[in-house]
C-alpha cells in the first residue's frame, strides 16, 4: 500500500490525478520514488503539454473576476489557506519526509514557513497599489499596480511547500490566476496539497492549476502566449532554458537559480560558534539548498581550531532513513545520481590536492557529511555548487584576500561574515556581491518580508518575496481621468 492509499490531506486521494478546475486524471500516470528506497510512495496525474495549454485556457478565463474581486476577499481566502495548512502541517510534515528525504526538524520546519509566506502575501492584498501623479486642474492622473494575468511557477524539490508557496500566494494576492509546475520528484508536497489547501479554503475555480510534469510541461509555461510570466527556481542550466524561451515569446521571467555561498570567518570569531554556523549551513537537509554554505573562508590563525571542530561533528552526526529514525540529522539525497555526481567532485578534488578530513563515503542513497580543506581556486569542490553534504574549506591571510576569495565565484546569492569586531566583519561583508548578506550567521536564512535573489549565476537580478512581489507578480499602468475632453486643434 503507498503513503497516498494510507492517508492523505483531508481525505484527498492524488492516485492518478492533477488539478486543474478540478481533479482530473493525467496525461498518464507520474511516478513518485522514496529517496531513502527507492521505492513507489504513489502516482499522481502527469501533465503535458496538452494539459498545460487547457489550463492556460481556464485560467485565463477565470482570472479577470479573480482581480476584480475586492482585495480584503483575495486575503481572506489566502488566511484561511495558511489556517488550513497550520492545521494539517504534521501530515505535510510526512510528506516532505517520505518524498523529498526531509530529516524531521526541517519537515516541521518548513510547513510553518511556509504559513508565514501565505500569511505575508495576505496582508500585501490590502497594500496601496499606487501614487496619485501631478497633473493640470481638473485631471486625475494616477500610476496603479495592475495583475499581469496568468503566472506560471515552475518549483524545485528541495524546499517544495515554501518554494512553491513563496510564488504561488503573493501571484494570487495581486490578483492572477498561477499554473504551478513542481518538481516532479516531489509533486505532492510541492504542489497537491497546495491544490487541495486553496480549494478548502474557497478558491474559485480555474485560478489556480497544479500541473506535475517534466520538460515538456515546463517549456509549455515558458511558450504558451495565455502565460504572462513565469517564476522560476532551479539550477542555471535549467534556468538558462527558460529564461531563453520565455525571451523568444518577450514573456516577463523570474529566475532563482543556485548558489556557492562564502561563509567568511575572521579571526576574532569564536571558534565554536563559527563551527556551528558553518556545519548547519553546508549539512542541513543534506546540503541540497541553494543558500547552503559552500565554501567556508577561514581566515589563518582560526582556521585549525574551527576546522578541527567541524570534523568531530561530521564524525557523530548520525545519517539514515528519516522515516524510520527520527534522530537522524542528514538523509538521503534525492536520487542516486547525484550521490554518484558529489562523490565524483569530493575525489577529483582529493586528486587535486584537498584532504579528505572526515566522511566521503557512500552508503547506499546517503552520503556522509564531509570535511574538504586546502581547498583552492580551481578545484571542483571551490567552483561547483555540490548540492550535497561537503564542508568546502579554503583558508584566508587578510580582509583583501577573503574578499576575493569570496567573489571567485560565476554566482552571487548568500554570504555571510562571523567576526566579533562588528565595524571589521560588516566593512568585510559590505564588499561581498551577493543578494542578500548576513553578519555572524550562516547563509541559510530566508524571511516572507524579505527580498529574496542573487546576481550571475544566481539569477537574473529579480527578487522574490516582502517588498520584490508587487513587483514581480505586477505591472503598472498610467491612467488619466479628465472632466471633459480637450479641445484638440484639429
């Protein structure tokens, strides 16, 4: 019997189905793998590009009532979609452990995020939309922020409830209609409870479709001219294509893509605490988040001490089947190919000259966390984001030489500084091109009211979420009001 036979959000049985006005069946069946299994967890409707462009079409249609709805209406349904999830957010829980490999902290973690998310893009509904401009007597000039129509989301696996959600809600807020594309590696937890949240919450039909599917799907959103933009989050290649099809049909697009985040550590720090930021930064669920720390600069004289604590909690944090073990602290990645393809940049670097100090090995769908130092410029583990459980360790002289260090990188969206000479660490910080920058913390933090994006590889310079949102999921429009016609000359 699958996880969905068993029990499923308020009764919603997803064998076979996606939503779309509605459960209906797939194209054919999408088959969802356990990562700590490898086996069958359940079978949901597969959309393809047919089902995407039937959806364009519904929503489309429902979407300009959606915008005319009084805003206090809109947020209402978005605060009774958070309730809903703040009530059923163990069962959501389960789900972000059986599908994505989620160990439990970070499953009870993220449903509660991700009602902050919801919660956020409720009140961004009664915003001021505008500004009232200068104009002559007797007009009224106004620049408004108006729905762009139909948004399509295409989410990750990693975070799936929040990556999703952080899009899907704020898109509804400002009144559009969202076609949501999740992984399809995780499409009940990133998008089919969504579905069936936002129906029990009173949603009307046709403004929101969860559409589990693979490339084609995808590239369907990025075409189809019903689609006013799309919000994507995901790795630089796959981000290179979509924003590549979204330019040829000049469609506006969002890209969140991936990162190698500097964690700069000075050499007032306290070596304890560096060591605790570094190893939840580049451990937490397995290293598989765009924000993790992946490449810890430690500056000289600290550095033995930090690394030499990193090592020993590498050596006890216990790895398995978070399932079957509450109290495990890494599980498994999310399929065996990229264990294979992490163990391949651990030991090309080991040839290349970094010391293996602690884990490198694989078990099954598992690996260990891991310890790399005298890692330099050059080597894979300095150049590529892992998305996988590496402590990544280079060593720094000075200030000049962190930053550099820190800067060596096609991407740009975390970093982080830990010092105890505030003046010095936020002088440091200050010169690290990043989007967003934290001082004596880790890289892993994001926050609903919080702008959220990088530079480079990390995206296309486009923000998500707190004030980024009217941006992105709007647009503004002119309009003038005059109390009579004027009287052109001819």
């Amino acid at each position: 019997m699958t996880m969905a036979e068993k029990t499923s959000l308020m009764g919603q049985d997803w064998q076979g189905l996606l939503y779309s006005s509605g459960w209906r069946p797939g194209a054919g069946p999408l088959t969802v793998l356990e990562p700590a299994t490898g086996q069958i967890l359940v079978s949901v409707g597969l959309a393809g590009a047919a089902q995407v462009a039937a959806a364009a079409e519904r929503a489309a249609l429902a979407q300009p009532a959606w915008a005319a709805l009084h805003p206090g209406a809109r947020a209402t349904i978005l605060r009774r979609a958070a309730d809903l999830l703040r009530q059923h957010q163990d069962e959501v829980a389960g789900w972000l452990v059986r599908e994505g490999g989620s160990i439990q902290a970070k499953a009870r973690l993220e449903p509660d995020h991700a009602v902050g998310f919801i919660e956020h893009a409720a009140a961004q509904a009664l915003e001021p939309r505008g500004h009232v401009l200068p104009a002559d007597p007797g007009t009224d000039s106004l620049a408004e922020r108006v729905p762009l129509g139909v948004v399509g989301v295409i989410s990750p696996f990693n975070f799936p409830l929040v990556l999703s959600l952080r899009a899907v809600a704020p898109a509804l807020a400002a009144g559009n209609a969202v076609l949501l594309k999740p992984d399809p590696r995780t499409p009940v937890s990133g998008g089919l409870i969504i579905a069936k949240l936002f129906e029990a919450a009173g949603l009307p039909p046709g403004l929101l479709h969860v559409l589990p599917g693979h490339a084609e799907a995808g590239e369907e959103l990025c075409t189809n001219p019903a689609i006013a933009m799309v919000s994507f989050t995901g790795s630089p290649r796959a981000g290179r294509r979509v924003g590549a099809l979204c330019g040829e049909n000049l469609k506006k697009v969002q890209l969140e893509l991936g990162g190698k985040n500097p964690l700069i550590v000075l050499d007032d720090a306290d070596p304890d605490l560096a060591a605790a930021n570094a190893a939840w930064g580049a451990w937490l669920h397995q290293g598989q988040i765009c924000m993790a720390t992946g490449r810890i600069l430690l500056q000289q004289k600290i550095a033995d001490a930090v690394t030499d604590r990193l090592v020993e909690r590498a050596k006890r944090l216990p790895v398995g089947d978070p399932h079957l073990n509450p109290d495990v602290a890494l599980g498994p990645l999310i399929t065996p190919q990229q264990v294979q393809r992490l163990d391949t940049i651990v030991q090309d670097s080991v040839k290349a000259g970094a010391r293996l100090l602690a884990g490198g090995r694989i078990n099954e769908r598992f690996y260990a966390p891991t310890v790399l130092a005298d890692v330099r410029p050059g080597m894979p583990a300095f150049n590529e984001e892992l998305f996988g459980p590496v402590a990544v360790i280079t060593t720094f002289q000075d200030d000049t030489e962190a930053v550099r260090l820190a800067n060596a990188t096609a991407y740009g969206l975390a970093g982080a500084v830990i010092g105890t000479d505030l003046t010095r660490a936020r002088a440091v910080a200050a010169q690290i091109r990043v989007g967003h920058l934290h001082v004596n913390d880790q890289t892993v933090l994001a926050d609903p009211a919080a702008p959220f994006g990088g530079f480079g590889q990390s995206g296309n310079g486009g923000r998500i979420s707190g004030p980024a949102n009217w941006d992105e999921f709007s647009t503004w429009r002119w309009s003038t009001v005059k109390t009579r016609p004027p009287a052109y000359p001819f």
